[in-house]
C-alpha cells in the first residue's frame, strides 16, 4: 500500500537536520527562534519539521540567521532534466517514515503538448 501525504514545505526536513547536527532540541530552537525576532512555539516547530505547514520567505531568513548559514541552503538544487514530480519527490517523501511518491505523474508535459491544448 502506498501512502501519499502532501508536505506545504521543502525547509522542514533540513531545519530537522541542521538542529540535530547542532544537538538542540525543538524547545531549544524555539528558544533561539523567539530571540531572533519570531514568536515560535516547539509545536509550531515540530509542524514546520513535520511540513504540515507553510514556511514563508521571511521565516527562512531566521532559520538561516539562526543556524548560521547562507539563505540558499534552504533552496533544493532541482535536476531539470527529469520530470518535476520525480525530482521534487526526493525532498517532499520519506521512505524512512513510510511515505513514498505517488506513481501517478503530477504532470505529463508530452501527453499536456499532444492534447493541442498548449497551442
């Protein structure tokens, strides 16, 4: 069985793991988070990690501030020469947690061009 679940974030997963490798826990990034300007709780946190959750450009530039790296580690380098589900995949799913893509194609841009409704 197959199960999708749909992430609202691409930060969450490397916020996870840059505050593991930090060993801080949720409270303490929380804690770090609220000093920074961004009033947080470890619940709303633990959304963030978990992608149940929207993270918005302003709040990337505090998890950047914070863990003290460049704004672009939160951007995904994308291999544009596959299809956009197969790579957007590898940073949405966890097959660690039981989640995997969805075999169904999001978008099929030959079946889109040879249906004329691109003309």
């Amino acid at each position: 069985m197959v199960v999708c679940v749909k992430k609202l974030n691409l930060a969450g997963r490397l916020v996870n793991k840059l505050r593991n490798e930090r060993g801080w826990t949720q409270d303490e990034l929380a804690d770090r988070l609220q000093q920074a300007g961004w009033r947080v709780s470890r619940s709303g946190l633990s959304k963030i990690e978990g992608g149940l959750v929207y993270v918005h450009d302003y709040q990337v530039q505090i998890f950047a501030f914070v863990f003290r790296v460049p704004t672009v580690t939160f951007v995904p380098t994308l291999d544009l020469s596959k299809p956009i589900d197969e790579t957007l995949s590898r940073f949405i799913y966890n097959k660690k947690r039981g989640l995997a893509p969805n075999p169904r194609k999001l978008f099929d841009a030959a079946a889109f061009a040879a249906s004329g409704k691109a003309a």
